[in-house]
C-alpha cells in the first residue's frame, strides 16, 4: 500500500483519530508516513491515544470540508482500537509522536511531530475523478483559510482572494470556497 507513495513527496490524505477527521501532508519515509500537527483535535487524541488510520482521498470537497469542520456524510467502520472511513483506501497503525517548539512566519507554537507505522491495510476504492486545477486550487485556498483562522493576517486573506479568482475563472463553483470568502469579506466588514 505504500508504494503509492513516492518517498519524500507531500500527499494530502485524511488523518483519522478517534472521534476526527482531517486532513494532513504525509511524507512516506522508508515504512513509515510521517506528518506534523500543529495544536487542535487531532494533535490531542494522536498525543494521548497513539492510533490513527491515514486514508486517500481523491475528492477535493473532502479534504476542504474536514479541516474547516464543516458537515460531512461518511460512514465509519471500527477494528479494535483503530477505525476508519468505510471506502477509502489507506492503512491504520501506532504513532510515535514528539512535541516541538515551532517556528514560522506566523508565530510561534508548538507541534507534533508524528510517524505511523501502518499496521493493517484499509481496503476501499476511489471513485473515478479527472484531474483539474480548480480542485488543487480550492485546496491551496483551504490550507491558507486554515492558517488564517489562526492568524488573521492581511496578506493570507488577499492570496485566498487572489487563488478564488483564478478557481472560478477556472469553472470552480464550490460552496465550500463560497464558504471561506463571505467569512473574509464579512470579518473585513465587521472591522471597517
Ligand atoms: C489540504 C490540507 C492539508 C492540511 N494539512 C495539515 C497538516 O499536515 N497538519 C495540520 O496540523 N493541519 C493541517 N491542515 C489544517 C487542518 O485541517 C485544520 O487546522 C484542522 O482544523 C485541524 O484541527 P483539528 O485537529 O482540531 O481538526 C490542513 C488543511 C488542509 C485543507
């Protein structure tokens, strides 16, 4: 299962953890996949509980809706300690994790720096989906929303502004990307 991966690439798949989903870059590193969470759910239940399943995802409204918590339908299934996204191919197992200081041009804090050793192999299957730059656009918007939430800085806003109008010149009609715009241009209201 991990010869999907090419060692060293950053691949966007779905973390899940006991009671979230969300999603993380992955780096395969030999038979291990290595990812970083900065502070949030996912960073606590890695922490204390040690079990996650990391699943493939080729939808793009997926990855977007998970890490704004947005409402998703996805059916679970359960397997000891572990569980999982009924469908989606990935693989479950035990991480080792170390909290760090971290450092970026948004601040300081801190994060986790984790490794899954896959125990198990998660059968699913993908559902045909052509590629389009619209998609990796509204995920890039994602990233930088989430950045944002955490720090509100002008220039975050004004390049998810930017990367809209290339998504919907592109034919993108997302309501997720509606979604973090209105949350920007009506935040720039409230503080006119
Ligand atoms: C495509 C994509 C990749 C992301 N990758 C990461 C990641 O590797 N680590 C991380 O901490 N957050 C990542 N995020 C942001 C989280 O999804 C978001 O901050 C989420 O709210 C995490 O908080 P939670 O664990 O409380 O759900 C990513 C977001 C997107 C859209």
């Amino acid at each position: 299962m991990l010869d999907v991966f090419e060692e060293g690439k950053v691949y966007e798949v779905l973390l899940v953890t006991e009671s979230n989903v969300t999603p993380v870059g992955v780096v395969r590193n030999g038979e291990k996949l290595k990812f970083k969470l900065f502070p949030g759910k996912s960073f606590r239940e890695v922490l204390e509980i040690g079990k996650a399943s990391i699943q493939l995802t080729n939808d793009p409204e997926l990855l977007v809706r998970t890490a704004l918590n947005l409402p998703v339908e996805l059916e679970f299934e359960e397997q000891k300690d572990y569980r999982w996204v009924r469908g989606l191919p990935g693989v479950y197992g035990d991480v080792t994790s170390k909290v760090e200081r971290w450092k970026d041009d948004l601040g300081e804090t801190e994060v986790l720096i984790c490794e899954l050793a896959p125990k198990g192999i998660i059968g699913g299957r993908l559902p045909l989906r052509p590629f389009s730059r619209a998609d990796c656009i509204l995920v890039e918007m994602a990233v930088l929303f989430t950045r944002y939430l955490v720090t509100p800085r002008e220039d975050l806003k004004e390049k998810i502004l930017e990367l809209y109008s290339i998504y919907r010149h592109l034919g993108g009609m997302s309501s997720v990307s509606n979604y973090m715009v209105s949350f920007l241009t009506k935040k720039n209201q409230n503080e006119r």
